[in-house]
C-alpha cells in the first residue's frame, strides 16, 4: 500500500499552501529534502492511518460494510483477485470517505479518542483535514528527479509534483498511458495512498467513455469527477483490467470514432463519387473508397427513415478523411468526433459492467452471419494477449506453449498472427517516450 507522507511542521501556512503549490514548477526544488519529508512521514501516516484511524473509520461509520456492499457489485470482477488486493482498495474507499472534501475527518477531529492521539499525530490529521485528499486520472508529464513525476491531472488540466516509489516499481515493468491514484498533500508534493493504477492502453476518451456507460448523466469533466468522489468503487474495477494491450496496426493506434447527426435531409446523388453504397432496409451503407478496408474502416450509415447519420471509423487520419469527403460535399460533419474508444476499454467496459453496448447497431444490418468459432479463436487470442503482457512490457519472451494451454488456443495455427501483433507492441514500446 502506499503511504500518505504528512510533514510534520509545514514551511508555509495552511492557508498559503494553494499559493506555494501553484508556484511548484517555477522555483528550482531541493528533492532530497523533499525526500526525506516524504520518507520520514510515511511512518508517521502508517502509524496513525493504519493502525488507528482505518480501524476506526471502519469501526465508526461502518465504512468496512460500506465499502463491501459497494464491491459486491462488481463480485464477477474481483472473485478472481488475490484477497489482499481487494483489502487494499477497501482500505483506499474508507480513507478516501474521510479525507475527501467535507469528508469525517471534520467530523472525527471534535471525538475524544482522536484527543488521545500525540500531539504531532492530532496536528497531522488537522493539516490533512485542511487540504482535501481527492482522486486523479493523470499522465506522466516529465521525471524530474528519481521517484518524483510531474502530473498532469486528465479532467482538471492541473499539474501537480508526485513523490511515488510504487509508480517507479511499476514503470520498471513497461510504460503506462495513464493513472488513477487517491493522492494527498503533505506540504511539499503530493503523494498517493492505497494501490497505484496503471492503465497501459486507456486513455482520457477511453475513462470518459466508461464513465458515461456508467451513469448516463454525466456530460463534463467535473461531472465526471463529481461522480467518481462520490462513488470511486466502479472507477476502481478498471484496475483489473488496466494491462489489456493497445490494438494497433502498422503502428496505427486504433480505435473506434464515432459521430452522430441527426434530423437529416441527406441527397444521395453526389455520394457515388466518393463512396462504395450498400443498402439493408431504410438504411444505406457508405464505405469510403480507398479507406473502408482495415486499419481506417472509414463507412458512415445514412437512416433515411429516420433522418440520421452515423460517420464511424477507426483511425484518427480515416475519421479525418471522412470528415473532409462530406464537407466537400457540403454536409457538416464535426473535426472532433462524439465518441472515442479503444477496444481495450470497450471490452473492459462491457467486462465490469456486465451487459452488452453496442454502439454501431445499423452495422449489424450488413454483418455477414457470424462465425461462432471464429469469435472464440478470437476470445482466446484476447485472453492470450492480456497473460502475456506483463512479460512483454517487461522486455521478456513469455511462453507461448505454457500461455496457448492456459487458456485452450492453438497456438500453431495463431503463431503468425500472435508474432505480428507482438512485433507492433514492441515497436510502440520501442518508440514511446515520456515528454
């Protein structure tokens, strides 16, 4: 688990602490004295935090059964993961539900065990109690000393100074697109409590996507992180499949893009020039000549009952092509599309929510019948991949013949196809650089 490092003496005010972080990336900093405040005051947060004050929140508030009501939803998800994992985000629910802005901790200051507590111990949890601690979906702007990272927060924009040994661990293993941490401050930087999510393909589209899934309502970035301090538990699932692989193609990143217009008039005459036109019903199929083939996929679907228009691709530079072919037609499609999901997180969502999404259901209208086995080749490919992550971003060959029998995929009927996707990570890898 990590620890939250408190400063047992702050340099600067409470009052000034805001002030002093805003000016964090502009004065130059002394690191090893940052250090050893973080070193030293993460005894100090283990003895209050996890021998006392979880226990007591636990205790208290029944945040233990709290905590466990909200897991037993996602049980499907975590029935699989070692006890002790499970423990540990039990142990970051409760310590968030204190610590958060209005959280106990306000609460918990005027009871008279925690008058009971050294006084360095009481003056910590006040400091804490005057700086909410809050969760943040980041990425790794620059490292500007060992086990310290500058962040930059997905949904705020805000860039703060981590001080974090474990993302340090978890780097040695492969590079990570993004993060979700529980972080507090303790005067100098902010440090992370409980277990450090390292997701090696989902992205800041790919989170507001599940998060949508998950509640509907949500419709900007502070709804979003409204949602997850009320409820973090969904957003913590993610974990669990935080090491499914990018899916590329001749180092294309894929993804699916998709716009939505409706209400309208569409003229089919013009559109022959431009695309290749099936139609199943009301509904036409328009697949962009030259690009509707794999990695772009760049088809759109024309409702002409309804009066709506679907533009989907899967590329950034196909999505871009679609745009352009209807503009210059003169139809308005937007540059930034509605929806951007990567198959990683797509699946995952699927996964932890546990009911279907379909996102492109006139597509169906021109599916072929589907081939069950195929589809199954294709689930053991995908359950292949995931085990042999790990070995991948460590630089290591995993065994193939050991990973094929775990999960009953033939492995030399695949071995082709298995290289190739193998080949496409390690290039990524090869070339992806932190900023």
């Amino acid at each position: 688990m990590g620890k939250v490092s408190i400063q047992k003496s702050l340099p600067l005010e409470i009052s000034l602490a805001k002030s002093f972080e805003s000016t964090i990336f502009l004065i130059m900093k002394n690191y090893a004295a940052i250090k050893a405040i973080c070193q030293s005051n993460s005894d100090l947060s283990s003895q209050i935090l996890d021998d006392f004050l979880l226990h007591y929140a636990a205790d208290k508030d029944k945040l233990g059964k709290e905590a466990d009501q909200r897991l037993r939803t996602f049980r499907h998800v975590i029935q699989d993961m070692d006890k002790a994992w499970v423990n540990l985000i039990k142990s970051q629910y409760i310590m968030h539900r204190v610590f958060k802005k209005g959280g106990l901790i306000h609460k918990y200051l005027k009871h008279a065990a925690l008058a009971q507590l050294p006084e360095e111990g009481r003056k910590w949890l006040e400091e804490q109690a005057a700086i909410p601690w809050k969760f943040s979906f980041s990425r790794i702007i620059e490292r500007p000393e060992a086990d310290f990272y500058t962040m930059e927060d997905l949904f705020t924009g805000e860039q703060y100074l981590l001080y974090s040994t474990g993302i340090s661990r978890i780097l040695q293993q492969g590079d990570a697109v993004s993060w979700f941490n529980l972080i507090g401050y303790n005067g100098e930087c902010w440090q992370a409590f409980g277990p450090i999510s390292a997701y090696r393909s989902f992205s800041m589209d790919d989170i507001f996507f599940f998060a949508t899934e998950l509640n509907p309502r949500i419709a900007s970035d502070e709804e979003l992180m409204a949602d997850v301090s009320k409820n973090p538990v969904p957003y913590m699932m993610l974990y669990c499949r935080s090491n499914y692989p990018l899916t590329v193609h001749e180092g294309v990143v894929l993804e699916l893009i998709i716009t939505e217009i409706e209400n309208l008039d569409l003229s089919l005459d013009k559109l022959g020039e431009d695309f290749e036109m099936d139609r199943a019903q009301s509904v036409l199929q328009l697949r962009l000549k030259n690009w509707e083939n794999k990695p772009h996929f760049a088809v759109a679907y024309y409702d002409s009952k309804e009066q709506y228009l679907q533009v989907t691709a899967m590329t950034q530079i196909g999505y871009a092509k679609l745009v352009a072919t209807f503009q210059k037609q003169g139809i308005q499609v937007a540059d930034f599309a509605d929806i951007y999901v990567r198959p990683s997180m797509l699946t995952a969502a699927r996964e932890i929510l546990k009911r279907p999404i379909e996102l492109l259901p006139l597509e169906l209208l021109f599916e072929k019948e589907a081939d069950p086995q195929m589809d199954e080749e294709l689930d053991k490919i995908n359950q292949f991949l995931a085990l042999a992550m790990p070995d991948l971003n460590a630089g290591m060959e995993p065994d193939l013949e050991d990973l094929a029998a775990q999960v009953g995929l033939d492995l030399e009927a695949n071995r082709e196809t298995l290289q190739g996707i193998f080949d496409e990570i390690r290039k990524m890898q090869k070339n992806e650089n932190f900023r």
